[in-house]
C-alpha cells in the first residue's frame, strides 16, 4: 500500500514533469516511468531524517519562486512528504566539487533503492545543494530527466554547461558525464531514472 502523502506526491511530479518535458526522449522515460509507478512498491520502514543543510529548504521551495501552478502543487506535495523522507549525502569520488561538497548538499530518494518505497524499477528522487557548490562529475547507466526547482547549472558532457531555470528539464542519456551548480541560490530539482530494461 501507499501513503496519500507519496500517492499525492507522484501524482504532482507526473503532472510537473509532463508538462515541462521537451526533449522526446525525456517524454518517453517520464510517460514509462510513471506508468510503471502505477503499482507499488514496499513502504520503507525507516523514519526520516534531515541532514543540516537541509536549513536551505525553506528558501529553495518557497511559494514565491513559482508562477507556474503544476511546480507549486509539487513543491508543496513534496514538502508534505519531507518528513518522511531520509536525506543522505552522496558516495563514490567527488571529482571536480567543491571542496565543501560533502556538508553542503543533499539527496534523498523517494521511489527508488533506499527510498520511501521501495523498488530497482524506477528511481525518482531530489537533490539539494547550497550556495556556490560545484557537484561531482557523475555518470551512471539509467537515462534520468531532471526537473529543475531553482536557478542554477547543470553540466552535460564535458563542460558543456547549461542554465535550465526555474521549470526547466534536461535529459541525460545513459552514461552521461555530467554535474551541477548552485550560484547565489540554493539548487534544488527532482530526478526520475528508468532503471529498469528497456522493453521489460
Ligand atoms: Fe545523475
């Protein structure tokens, strides 16, 4: 079974990540991924947990970044399902961030391995970061859109960056080099990777 809070959550995240898709490639993982999340996972038993720089929280989803009512239904819903949520910070090499990486950013998964259900399927999660903080260059094998919160940038492929903003997506093809970065502003968006086969 499913929470309303996560039910209430995912049925946002659908709608703000359909609406502001652009990329073909981006509609297609969403519209599977969603698909697939029509059945649920296992309910996490762990109760959540916040890390300090999740202080940055308030600002980064506060009502008056979004004029778009889809990206103010899933900021809230999210909010909403926050508590529940365990924040943790990210493993493996930190190559190319900031030095003060490790304590000025958070993530936390929300459908996913380690998340608030449970699943290999279908990863969708949130990624935090303070104030001027370069991410890790990272790759890994599932394709993943991002659905961007906040200003910021966001690297795809060997320092081509680019500034999504408020609203905006990106994909990231499987294998990917890629990272991001906060400016004056917290960073704050929403990932959701098909891990699953393709055709499974
Ligand atoms: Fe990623």
């Amino acid at each position: 079974m499913r929470s309303e809070h996560l039910q209430t959550f995912l049925d946002a995240a659908r709608a703000a990540f359909t609406a502001h898709v652009r990329d073909p490639r981006a509609s297609d993982s969403i519209a599977r991924i969603f698909d697939a999340l029509s059945k649920p996972g296992e309910p996490s038993t762990q109760p959540g947990t916040r890390l300090p720089v999740c202080d940055h929280l308030q600002q980064a989803t506060s009502d008056a970044h979004f004029t778009d009512p889809s990206l103010k239904a899933l900021s809230s819903a999210f909010m909403t399902l926050e508590p529940s949520l365990t924040w943790y910070r990210r493993g493996g090499d930190n190559t190319n961030a900031s030095p003060e990486f490790a304590e000025n950013h958070a993530n936390a998964m929300i459908v996913g391995p380690g998340g608030a259900e449970r699943r290999t399927d279908v990863w969708i999660g949130v990624s935090l970061v303070a104030p001027h903080i370069r991410y890790p260059d990272h790759d890994h094998p599932p394709e993943e859109t991002y659905l961007v919160l906040s200003e910021g940038d966001f690297m795809q492929g060997r320092d081509n960056w680019v500034t999504p903003g408020i609203g905006g997506t990106l994909y990231n093809p499987p294998g990917i080099l890629h990272a991001m970065r906060s400016g004056a502003a917290p960073l704050f968006a929403f990932w959701a990777l098909w891990a699953a086969p393709h055709g499974a």
